[in-house]
C-alpha cells in the first residue's frame, strides 16, 4: 500500500531505551518580537536569551530551527500554552507572544515522514544520519510542514539527525516514498557531541 503524502514535523514517539514517550517537554518562550508562525512538529532551537512567560516567570527563547548540516536542535514543539491567539488560531501566530512546550530530551525518537526527493529512504541507510528539510506549517490541520531530507542521508557527524528505523505501523511502508522513519537528534543542543552515522 502506498504511504500518504501528509507531512507533520517530528513527533516524539519514545527514547532510545525503550520507554514510551509520556508526554514530558519543557516551557520556553517565542516572544511577541518573533515574526514566524510556528507549529506543533517544528524543530526549534534556543537563542541564548529569555523572556517573561505569560503568568510570570522567565523562559530560554527559541526560533524556529535552520535544516541543514551543523545546524543544531534543542527539540519539537508538542504544544503551546492557553493563549486567545492559540485558541483561535491553532497554531502559534507569528508576533504573539508564545509559551512553546518542547520535548527536549536528547534521548527522544521521533516519527517523521521522509520527502521521497529523488529516493526514499532505504533499509540500507538506517544507522546514518540525515538533514531535515524546512516547510511551512499547515494553517488548516494546524501540523507542521518538515520533513526529512531523504537525499542527505550519510555517515557525516554535521548532519542533524540519525536514521533509527522505520515506524512499525500498519498504513507505514518502509523503504517507500514518504515513509514515517524514527530519529534521534545528532546535533542537539543538549548533547555534548554529534556522532557519526554508521
């Protein structure tokens, strides 16, 4: 069965000891300053600042990742704190101020669809690492729009994330343009080190 086209960014599934995800993120801030919408399933990266959240308290700003080699990741939005503009909107407008929940654990597996950019990801490729590849967010099912980027897959240690294996799902074809294949972060900002593929 062919897999379906429907990106939806990095979406934590479990760690790489086996344990299932459970929910657990932490707080930042995308402050009102910051004109990107973002989405649940974006990668996001810390600027080395913070700002005020919305009930008091102070939280590290992220933005919305760069995909390609070097650039790193601190996690995945899975959620935003209750705001009218999220309620309205669904997503995080751009220059609101935003309360940004994100699984940041570099231990995490995530599930993201692969872009079948001149190949698929191939059984034979799982233990490299891979590049993400940026896209808008979806406004009308409120998901996030990256991928993988299926062309970079390698055994570089700049390459942003490692190639786990592929979702064990029913409506999941490995090894089949857009395919739902499980990473970890290689350059997180969390980590001390990126690894090489294997």
């Amino acid at each position: 069965m062919a897999n379906v086209n429907s990106a939806f960014g990095l979406r934590p599934v479990r760690y790489l000891g086996g344990a299932p995800y459970n929910g657990a993120c932490n707080t930042y801030i995308a402050p009102a300053s910051y004109a990107t919408d973002l989405f649940i399933g974006d990668p996001v990266i810390v600027t080395g600042t913070a700002s005020p959240g919305t009930s008091g308290g102070a939280y590290q700003e992220v933005n919305l990742a760069s995909a390609g080699s070097t650039n790193q990741l601190t996690g995945a939005i899975v959620g935003f704190g209750p705001t009218p503009s999220i309620v309205d909107n669904g997503y995080g407008l751009a220059s609101t101020l935003r309360e940004v929940y994100v699984a940041d654990d570099p231990t995490l597996l995530f599930e993201i669809q692969e872009d079948s950019d001149g190949n698929a990801i191939e059984l034979a490729e799982v233990g490299l690492n891979c590049n993400l590849i940026a896209a808008a967010g979806n406004t009308y099912s409120k998901k996030s729009g990256w991928m993988l980027d299926s062309t970079s897959a390698a055994s570089g240690a700049t390459l942003q994330t490692t190639i786990r294996g592929f979702s064990d799902r029913v409506d999941n074809t490995a090894a089949s343009d857009f395919a739902k294949v499980l990473v970890s972060i290689n350059i997180h900002t969390n980590r001390p080190a990126a690894v090489a593929g294997v």
